[in-house]
C-alpha cells in the first residue's frame, strides 16, 4: 500500500463550559509528515469514546486532536511492527497517526473475540479491573466486594470478575 501523504483529523478548537457545543470540535486534514526510522503510520479503524477524556485524564490543549483509546491497522511498518499488523494503544481521533511502534501494543483476538473487544474488556478498562481486583485488591472467594463505580466500563467488569472469582 502507498503511505497515505495526509490524515483527517478531529481537534479541539475550543474549551467546553458544561456540555459540548458545535464550536468545541472541528476537523482538519493535515499533511503526514515523513515516519522516522523507529516510527509506523497506522490506519485508526476504531476508537473508543471514554470518561475519562473529560475527568481525570490530562486535559487536552486547543488544537490537540481528541485522545483516545483506539485500535488500528499498520499501514507502513518497520523492523517492529509490519504492515497489516492489528495494533492498540491511544491512537485518537484522526484516519492516520505516526507513532513509535515501541508505544503500540500488537494485538491478536482469541477466538470469537473481535478487534474491538480491545476497547473494553481486553483493553484498558479490563486490564486495570483485572489487576487492580486481583493483583492490588487480591480478592479471594466468600469475600463481599464493593464496587462505588460499578455502573462504567470498569466497574462493571470489576463485578463480573469478582463474581467469578467466588465474591
């Protein structure tokens, strides 16, 4: 596949008060400048809207594209990554990004799982309910679990794992 020479991308353009209106985001086409030896252009197939991007992730600054986690498709590749690899990382709201490959996690779904599932259960909201519940909290069978947030993304899986587990 030819490199693709630009990218759409989805920015803030202004700081929100309250709920976002149609002057908080704007789209832009930018030109993708040349990757770098240790860098990979990526397709961003999907991504994923999260709480977080407002509350207690840093804030992002005027002109930023939107972060976000996301999963995509290696278009250019090199020595670490090749092209048609499924990777997953904060990828953000844009066709294309250049990235290092070292910060793209590959991915590989187990079977019946879809790509997508890296979005949430096999993505950063099931990791940190995974290990935040096992390896932090070490929750053990017969044990009463309480989770305050247990209507997110997380929280959610935090009962269900819990549940499994025997609590």
């Amino acid at each position: 596949m030819t490199p693709p020479r630009q990218s759409t991308r989805i920015f803030l353009s202004e700081r929100p008060n309250g709920p976002i209106s149609d002057g908080t985001l704007k789209l832009a086409t930018t030109v993708l400048p040349r990757p770098a030896v240790d860098q990979v252009v990526v397709r961003v197939d999907y991504v994923s809207m999260d709480p977080a991007m407002r509350s207690y992730r840093p804030p992002i600054q005027i002109g930023e594209t939107i972060r976000a986690p996301g999963v995509g498709t290696v278009v250019q590749g090199n020595s670490q990554l090749k092209e048609a690899d499924t990777v997953h990382d904060f990828l953000g709201w844009a066709e294309y990004i250049i990235a290092p490959a070292k910060d793209l996690r590959k991915i590989s779904p187990p079977e019946g799982a879809a790509v997508t599932n890296f979005l949430g259960p096999l993505g950063f909201n099931g990791m940190t309910a995974y290990f935040g519940l096992l390896s932090v909290g070490k929750i053990k069978a017969g044990e009463t679990l309480v989770v305050s947030g247990a209507a997110g993304a997380t929280g959610s899986l935090v009962c269900q794992i819990g549940k499994i587990k025997g609590a």
